[in-house]
C-alpha cells in the first residue's frame, strides 16, 4: 500500500536542530524537515555519513541542511555549534534530542568512565542543549522540543542498562520541564520508538533471530522505519500538536 504523508504549513520556515541527524532516524528528521520547507540544521560527529547526507539532499532537489561537526559530549562545544546555528539561520524554533548510542554493555563489565562516556551521550546532552535553546524560545514566545526515548527500558530489554537509564530520564527530563517551560508556550515531548530498521540495527543486531522476535511481539507484521519516527515528531512540532506536551508517545508497531 502507498504511503501518503501529511503536509504541515505550520512547519515552513522553522528553523530545526536535529542533533544525530546525519544517520538513522536523525537522517530521517533531516529529510522530513526538509519536505515541510523548514530550515534545517544538524550536529553529528560522524562528518562523511553527514556531508554525504547533505549531498544527497541536495541532489534531489531540496534545500540543503546547515551542518557542523560536534562531539556532544563536550558541552563548550556543542553550546558552540548551537550558537552558530542560530548566527546562520536565526534562532531555532524546533529542537529534537536524537543523538544516541545504544552500545551494548553487560552490568559485570561495565566500568565507571564508559558510564560517564555513555550517560554523556545519551542522557546529558539532552538537558544541556535544552539549556541552549530555550532563551531564545522564550524571547519568540514559544516553541518545541522532543526528546527521543526507547521503549527498550518499557520492555525490560537486557543488555544495555546504561542507554536504559538514559532513555528512561528522557521522559523524566521532559516531565521535569513541561510545566516551567508550558509558561512560555514551549512544548516538550518525549518520542519512544521501538525497533527500527536503521542502517546500524541492520547492520549489528538484526540477524534471524532478532526478526522472529520483532514478528512475535510487534502487532503490525511490518518493519518500523525511521520515517515513522519522524512523522510523529513532525505532528509534535507543528502546530497540529499544540496542545501536547509533557507527555511520552510510542511509536513501536503495538510491542509495548
């Protein structure tokens, strides 16, 4: 069956950051950012899958995305890369939390500075940019923020119980901020996915095995796929979802 995907006026002219953006869902958000005309930026620290990224938008006819290669982690950095964003195309109207590692760890073996390395990714960074953004917001007297979640940690998933925690306090990050942040009109919200077939899981984690698992637990029997992502996020951001906030919604094919 064809997918036929909505079209949000709304959203043209917004200026996004998408932080991941240059794979996976966060290559997705780009794409689909881009479609509803919105001014598009992205950080990643993966430069050739960006600037390839970038290209390929280009390519098809689209206006190309601002991109600046950022190591989250470092927090002086990625305040930097915000603030050039906001000196090439305004002020960002739209933030979406995206990057993240889901590194698989055993609890036996886990040490303390992996701990940090992936709690830096996963977790800090998310405050620490909506930290960044939300002066601004509340000068231009609102705006939209999403945190991306998992329902890894809803499922009890084993195998990674540092990116658990991460993206159990993305929701609570979302919840902790919905009601100071509603005052200015800023809306926040958490998008948990299940498993989706990204270039990574395909290439890392999706064997035979994994896909009898998605087929028994899954409701609907087809692959989720990053643009399903993004086009929940895409009805958050718009003003089609302008009474939504403080709240985590779940996009995973019924597994949950």
């Amino acid at each position: 069956m064809e997918r036929k995907w909505a079209h949000y006026p709304s959203l043209a002219g917004k200026r996004v950051l998408v932080t991941g953006g240059a794979t996976g869902i966060g290559a997705a958000l780009v794409l689909a950012f881009l479609r509803q005309q919105a001014q598009v930026a992205f950080l990643d620290i993966a430069a050739d899958d960006a600037e390839a990224l970038c290209a390929r938008m280009k390519a098809s006819g689209l206006a190309a995305p601002l991109f600046r290669h950022c190591d989250l982690t470092d927090l002086t950095s990625l305040e930097a890369t915000i603030a050039y964003f906001a000196a090439k195309m305004g002020d960002v109207d739209v933030l979406v939390n995206n990057a993240a590692n889901d590194q698989r760890h055993q609890l036996e073996a886990i040490t303390p500075a992996e701990w940090e390395r992936l709690t830096a990714i996963n977790q800090r960074s998310m405050l620490f940019a909506c930290q960044a953004v939300v002066p601004a917001m509340r000068r231009h007297g609102g705006g939209a923020i999403i945190n991306m979640g998992s329902i890894g940690w809803h499922i009890k998933s084993a195998g990674y119980p540092a990116y658990a925690m991460a993206k159990a306090a993305a929701t609570g990050l979302t919840r902790g901020l919905a009601r100071e942040l509603g005052r200015d009109g800023i809306r926040i919200n958490t998008v948990a996915p299940g498993w989706v077939m990204t270039e990574r899981q395909l290439a890392l984690w999706v064997d035979a095995a994994a896909e009898e698992d998605i087929r028994r637990n899954q409701c609907l029997q087809t692959s989720l796929m990053p643009a399903d992502v993004a086009a929940l996020v895409l009805f958050l951001t718009s003003d089609d979802g302008a009474m939504c906030t403080g709240q985590e919604y779940i996009v995973d094919a019924g597994w949950s």
